[in-house]
C-alpha cells in the first residue's frame, strides 16, 4: 500500500513501505511538522490586481502554506487575492507587509465561505483560523484579538494620563471638544495656510495665567466677541470692578513728554510743573501710534500733571511727532493751567485715516 499526504504535506507511511528510506522521510516529517507549528516564511505578491495560489508539497518542506506565520510583501499595484486548497485546516498568523493602496485577500482556492481582507490601508497583522469545514465552501474564521488601530474603537476611554509625546493633537474643521454629555464645550474653526493663533500658559505662585495672541505677525489683536447683541462679560457675570494700569512717576511736566500708550492710559506727574510742554502720543518708542491703531478705532488717555504756584500747561500736542490742533471742549484751547492743583487733561484719538487723526481734548482741575 502507498503512502498518503496530509493537506500540509506530510507523508503517511504505509506499513511496510519505504525500507531503507523510512528514518530520511520521518525527519522530513517532523521539519514539515514544525515549520507548521512555529514557522515563518515570506510570500511576494508584488504586481498587479492577481491571485496567488499557495499550493501544498507533499512530502517536502518548503511550502508557504504549511508555515504559522505568514508574511506578505512587495509593491502591490492591484487588488490582490491569495488563496489555498480547499482541505487545509489549521491557524495562521498573516501579517500585510506590502506597500501600495490596495486590497489583500486570504481565502480558500473556491466557494462561497467567509475570507478576510485587509483594507487598502491595513498594514497589520491579523489571526485566522481555516475551518476546512465545507468540502465545497469552508470558511475562513478571523479570530478577534482586539482593535488593530485606535480609529476601529468607536466609544475609547482611557485609563490614564494622555502624554502627547511631543505630539500634537490635530482636530478637523467645526469639531469640538464635548462634556460628559456630550454637549460642545469648545468649537474649533480653521483658517486655511494660518500663522497666527493663540498660547495659553499656566503660572506659578504670585503671577497670573494667560491667554494671549502670538503667531508669524508683528502686530496681533485678539478678538472677544459675544453672539448677536450678546456682550462680552467678566467677573461674575458681569463687570464688578474694572482696574486699569496707571504709571505714577516724581517727575515735572516740561520740555517734550512722550506719551506710550502702550505702557499705560493714565500717566501721573507728581512733582511740580517747571515749565509749559508739548505731549507727543506715541505707541511706544519702538511702535508709531499709526502702526497700533486703525481707521476708525478710538482710544483715550489721561495726563495728570502737578502744579504748585506756576500755573504751567500743555501748549501743544503731536501724535508720532506731528503737531495735531485737538478740539478743545468748549471751543478754546487752554492758555494757562491752575496753581496748586492737579490738571488733568484727557485726549480722545479717533484714527480717520493712514496717519490722520483727530483729537477730542479737555483740561479739568483739581484742588
């Protein structure tokens, strides 16, 4: 009586058969019997759209079928199909090494049973197990080992910390960041080719954290806008207390003093006038007013300025440098200051052009 083959190739010896080979063909059996338990081997399927046949040897080793694990490689240009006989029953570990954006399908050489099929952009590895359960249309039975990639997990939930690892976090267009409820929190809308954007930056004991704008631009305004007629509020609903930042100096009006509005609204000086003097408003001494301000915005300041028995005053203004006439509340500009008071002079700007504006003044004592 001959001897027969298993669908993995290996070699049942008839009683009595192979004399003087027997010992030969019993270790090639227990080398086919081990590249099936633990073997690894490599298939190219490089090409086009095509269908490889894994086929068995019987009694030799070597066949790609009849290894555990099984890896597919090459550059693949099509749709391609991978199968083996109808027979063959055991487990494989495959795993979809090949590049290009194409399919790749293990399944049986014929029928209508169940295959798998690694999506054009699965580069993984997968667990199957090949029924043989059909002698017409046996199945091919993916075993689940959990998700092969985060997007396959549809409710993810953490068990930790997420550290970024120098990562960043990329969020579509018009998504948001919801709470527990899954209401959004916070909306993130995109501007295409953007290079300005905002950093917030917590703060140790004694300083204040912020929200600020920075990006590629020199010059950046950051917006705060409510919906419809709704306003922008702060505090507890609303403005409790407004603070604004004043510089307080021991320094006497006179000369040129240049105004920054940039540092402060309100500059106070507090030794006494020795003389009449010119303001000059000014960004600051590196930024032009014109360069912070534009058409149509408005903004005001307040020089308090101390005077003792001089009466000193402000006899002229510039902005940038240029002289500018204010429109003085009551028609006249002031021709003298007060003795042994506090004058204060408030200066509405309004921007009406590149470089052009108008100043809204007023001088108030105080005593």
């Amino acid at each position: 009586m001959a001897s027969t083959y298993t669908p993995l190739g290996i070699e049942l010896q008839a009683t009595g058969e192979n004399a003087g080979t027997w010992g030969t063909k019993t270790n090639t059996n227990l080398q086919i019997i081990e590249q099936v338990s633990g073997g690894f081997t490599q298939q190219s399927i490089a090409g086009g759209a095509q269908t490889t046949t894994l086929s068995v040897s019987d009694g030799s080793t070597g066949a790609v079928l009849s290894h555990r694990m099984i890896e597919f490689t090459g550059s693949i240009t099509g749709n391609q199909v991978v199968t083996i006989p109808l027979d063959v029953q055991t487990f494989y570990f495959l795993r979809n090494s090949t590049s290009g954006a194409y399919t790749v399908q293990f399944k049986y050489v014929s029928g209508s049973g169940d295959s798998i099929t690694f999506s054009a952009t699965d580069k993984g590895d997968a667990v199957i197990f090949a029924a043989a359960d059909d002698g017409t249309n046996p199945n091919i039975v993916t075993i689940n080992t959990g998700i092969k990639s985060v997007v396959e997990d549809t409710s993810p939930q953490l068990g930790g910390n997420l550290d970024t690892n120098s990562q960043n976090i990329i969020i579509d267009d018009a998504h948001f960041i919801s709470d527990e409820n899954n209401n959004e929190q916070i909306i993130f809308q995109t501007t295409a080719s953007a290079v300005n954007q905002i950093d917030v930056t917590n703060a140790a004991t004694g300083n204040a954290p912020s929200i600020a704008a920075t990006g590629g631009d020199t010059n950046i305004d950051f917006s705060l806008a409510g919906k419809g007629l709704g306003r922008v509020a702060l505090g507890a609903g609303s403005v409790q207390q407004l603070t604004e930042k004043i510089t307080v100096t021991a320094t006497a009006a006179t000369g040129t003093i240049n105004f920054d509005v940039i540092t402060q609204p309100v500059l106070y000086y507090t030794s006494a006038s020795t003389g009449n003097y010119t303001l000059n408003i000014r960004g600051d001494g590196s930024n032009a007013l014109n360069a912070i301000m534009d058409t149509g915005e408005a903004l005001t300041i307040v020089h308090l300025v101390t005077n003792t028995g001089s009466a000193y005053y402000n006899n002229a203004v510039t902005i940038d440098g240029s002289s500018i006439t204010p429109e003085w509340q009551g028609g006249s500009a002031p021709s003298a200051g007060n003795a042994n008071s506090i004058d204060s002079y408030t200066y509405t700007i309004i921007k009406t052009g590149d470089a052009a504006f108008t100043a809204i003044a007023s001088q108030t004592q105080f005593a």
